[in-house]
C-alpha cells in the first residue's frame, strides 16, 4: 500500500501548506501530496482564498526533493489540453520527474459552489457527456505531446491542433503516468483505455466503490486490458479527533483492492501533522 496527503489550497496560506509538504517529504511513509484544482473554494467561505494548483505545484515542486506529487485532479475544462500537456512538463522538470498526473472531466453541474467559477472566469461549461468525451480527446493529445518526436496534427470533436509539438519532453519516460478520478460510467471507460490509476472519493461506501472497480475491471475486459494495470486509488478524508475511523476506512479500501491511499488533511494543520499521519493512520 501506498499513503499520500492531500491539501486543499484554500482558506490557507502558502507558508501554511509548504510547511506540511516540507515535512512530509521528510517522513518515509509518506510517498505523495497533492492538490486539488479549482479557481474558487469549495468549502468554507466562498469569498476566501483560493490559489491555482498548477503554479502552487510546481512551486512546491521546487521546495521537495522525495515526494511524488500532483493534483486531484486536473479539470480538463480549464485549460486547454495542448497548454495543459506543457504545464505538466514543466512541473515534472522541475520536480525532477516525480509527477503523477492527475486529471478529470471537470465538477457536475449539481455541485453549484464549483460551478461558480467557470461562470466567474468566463470559462464554458458544457453537458457532463460532452465533458467526458473531451477528457478523452485531452488524454489523447497529452500523451502525443510527451511522446511524438515530430510536430502533428490532431483533427477531433472537441480538440483541433495544426503542428502540434512538445519540446522539452517529461522527464519520465514514456511519460508521466496518468491518474483518472471519477465514478461515472463514462468516466470509467475512459480510464479503462488511458490511465495508469484511477482514483474515486472514499468518504462514503466502499462496497459501492468497489463496484465501481469491478466495473472498470470489465470496462478493460471490453479492449482487451489487463485490469491488474491500472492502480487503484482513494481519496479518505482524516479526522484528527478519531484516527480510528479513518484506520477502518482503510482497511476496509485496502480489502475492496485499493492500494493507493490519498489522505485529505483539513486545515488548520497541526504542528508535526505528517509524522501524525505516518503515526497515528499508516504504521498502526
């Protein structure tokens, strides 16, 4: 099993968060730390601070050395795939190639505090089946532009480039091993034919999100997969007060075939809050 952290970068301060990172990637347990990606917060105030996840991750990037990091997950609905596919280089040259790249097909309409912020940013939100089928043209193009040693041309539904071409390349070869979250069914094929793990929010059944596995492991029977390919990841939010629970939950995951473990810290953050989590949630 592998453990991570996650922090939310909202309603904190850059100091706050890079203190916890520096010491994660001083605590062995902890493999990787992401970030989430969203323009405006999700929770607390909703007139709070917020910053990008990109430029935050490469920061951050810049200030570790051990830790695989990312976001979880990208919204393909920010940012075009082309311009996406260079700011994941970069992170990952200046991580030294240590990204996962994460992405998703952007909020459900149903969530209105994310959806504010494409309406606050000018930015388009289409129906959730013309999301899904962007994110696989996205994933599509991301992986040329890491890996065709020649400019090309993309002609799709929802992504056209003319001499598209990616120089410098990732550091990590083919590439940066790619991340899908999400549960819908949609979702999940597209994760089937492009990722190397697929992460799912594990804060309520998990005897729910293991069918969602198992329908993955179907969904890559389809092409002609090995399900046994793609890594299975959870989201677990951490309760300070009751490390107990989260203990279970991931137990409980890791019986379901879940073996990469993000673990949500809410803020404030506690001093020495990463060797807590290596303490208190991964060594017992």
């Amino acid at each position: 099993m592998r453990f991570g952290i996650l922090t939310a970068p909202q309603q904190v301060r850059y100091d706050e968060i890079l203190r916890v990172w520096r010491e994660a990637d001083t605590v062995p347990e902890i493999e990787h730390a992401w970030l989430f990606d969203h323009l405006m917060p999700i929770g607390g105030d909703p007139d709070g601070p917020i910053f990008d996840g990109w430029t935050l991750l490469s920061a951050l990037a810049a200030q570790t050395s051990r830790l695989r990091i990312g976001l979880l997950v990208t919204s393909n609905r920010f940012r075009p795939p082309a311009m996406l596919a260079k700011i994941a280089t970069t992170v990952d040259i200046v991580s030294g190639g240590r990204l996962d790249f994460g992405i998703g097909a952007g909020s459900r309409p149903s969530h209105p505090l994310a959806r504010r912020e494409y309406d606050a940013h000018g930015l388009p939100y289409h129906s959730q089946d013309d999301a899904v089928a962007a994110l696989a043209e996205a994933c599509t193009v991301i992986r040329r532009l890491w890996t065709s040693p020649e400019p090309f041309d993309f002609a799709g539904s929802h992504v056209r480039l003319t001499g598209a071409f990616g120089n410098p390349k990732p550091v990590q070869h083919p590439h940066p091993p790619i991340l899908i979250g999400g549960r819908a069914s949609a979702t999940l094929r597209v994760v089937a034919e492009h990722a190397n793990m697929w992460n799912i929010p594990g804060g309520g059944d998990i005897a729910d999100l293991a069918g969602r596995s198992r329908l993955l492991d179907k969904y890559c029977a389809e092409i002609g997969r090995d399900p046994a390919e793609i890594t299975r990841s959870i989201f677990l939010p951490v309760d300070y007060d009751r490390p107990e629970v989260t203990r279970s939950k991931i137990a409980e995951a890791a019986d379901a075939g879940f073996g990469h473990f993000v673990l949500g810290l809410a803020d404030p953050y506690p001093e020495g809050v990463a060797q807590w989590v290596a303490d208190e949630l991964i060594r017992r």
